[in-house]
C-alpha cells in the first residue's frame, strides 16, 4: 500500500479517435452518450461489462477523445482496435495537459475511480449510483459491455463489492479490516495524506462496515 503526498500529481493521456466514423464508432464503445460533449464524463468497459478506465470526453473538429490516465492509455487504445473492424476511424494516445483530476487527492475527494479502482474489473455499478449517474447512459443505445450494465441497473444494482471513501488515522489497520471479509479485489487502493492520517478509497463486500462510522464518507 503506497500513501502518498496529497500534492502529487496524476498524469493523463487522451485516446483520440478521428475519422468519419468516430463519432459513431465512439458512441459504440463508450458509456456516455457522446453527443453530451466536451468535459461529460465516460468510461470504457471490457467485453465483460467491467470497467477498463474512466474519465471525460474531448472533442475536435476532426473526432473526439477520452481522456484516461497515463498508466491506462495504451489498455484503451488495444481494447478499441479490438472493435475496430471496418470503420473508419484512426485511434491514438497523447499527452494530456488539462488535467481533469490533477493530483491524487483530487480523484480520492471525488470519489472517482482512477488506475488503481479500475484494476479491481468491477461493473460500473460497484463505483456508485453518482458514478452510474455521471458516467453511463441508458438511453442512448448499445455499446460494447452494455449488458451487465442494464441487466445491474434493472436488477436494483445489488453487487458483492463497491467502492468506499474513508479517512483513518491508521490505514493498515483499515486496509485489513476491508480485506477481513470474503475474497476479493478489497482493500485500500488509492491512499493519500492528510494531517496525521490518511484519506483514501478503497474496495469493501458489501457485508463489511466500518468500526467507526464516523470514519466512512462514502
């Protein structure tokens, strides 16, 4: 588990897909509905329905893009090449600037799932109903993972594990607390100072609760 300084910083890379069919390959492939526009916030899933990365649309004359972070970039370019087929659509990484969570303390404070949240491969409904809210569109049409997307949705979005927001004092000890319960992806994930402790997500089972509830923020 690495705490780290509440000032460090998150680099970010955004998949751009130009062509005449990026929109409509993009609509395909990503959660949102993409005629939301630039800085709405998507994700893109694995065939499966677990979440690959997650972060928010850009857009350009020419396309539009994904902006993921760094350590994820090349992941979502395989993963769109895989869906490719026949379109005509180019798809690249490059370096992002404007970052849309900067440090690691801004993705703990909104509670968004960075690189770490998503290794865990859980359904988008395991990071939140904001998150869902955010992030994933229902009305838009199919698009690659959306079935156990729906069929969670529909079915009250009751998963074994999700995401929690916590700050203790002693994060081992909260880390083997999550990790107490039935295997799985649990445990803290992203961990970063504050004041004497710390302030962190996590993955729980839906069974644990914290000792202190005043600790939990989500």
């Amino acid at each position: 588990m690495t705490v780290r300084p509440s000032n460090e910083g998150l680099a970010w890379c955004c998949v751009w897909l130009r062509g005449a069919d990026a929109v409509a390959f993009a609509q395909g492939q990503l959660t949102q509905d993409v005629t939301a526009g630039h800085g709405a916030r998507a994700a893109v899933l694995q065939p499966d329905g677990s979440l690959l990365a997650a972060g928010v649309l850009r857009s350009a004359t020419d396309g539009m893009g994904l902006v993921v972070p760094a350590d994820l970039g090349e992941a979502v370019v395989a993963r769109l090449r895989r869906f490719r087929l026949r379109a005509a659509v180019d798809i690249e990484v490059e370096e992002e600037a404007e970052s849309p969570w900067p440090t690691w303390a801004a993705l703990v404070d909104d509670v968004w799932p960075g690189p770490l949240e998503a290794a865990a491969g859980l359904s988008p409904a395991a990071y939140g109903s904001e998150f869902v809210r955010r992030a994933v569109s229902f009305s838009k049409g199919c698009y690659t993972g959306q079935e156990l997307v729906a069929r969670l949705e529909a079915r009250g979005a009751n998963v074994p594990f999700r995401l929690v927001s916590l700050r203790s004092d002693d994060p081992d000890a909260l880390d083997a607390s999550l990790r107490s319960g039935p295997p799985g992806p649990t445990g803290l994930t992203t961990v970063v100072a504050e004041g004497s402790g710390v302030s962190a997500l996590g993955i729980a089972h839906r069974s644990w609760s914290p000792a202190e509830e005043s600790g939990r923020r989500g």
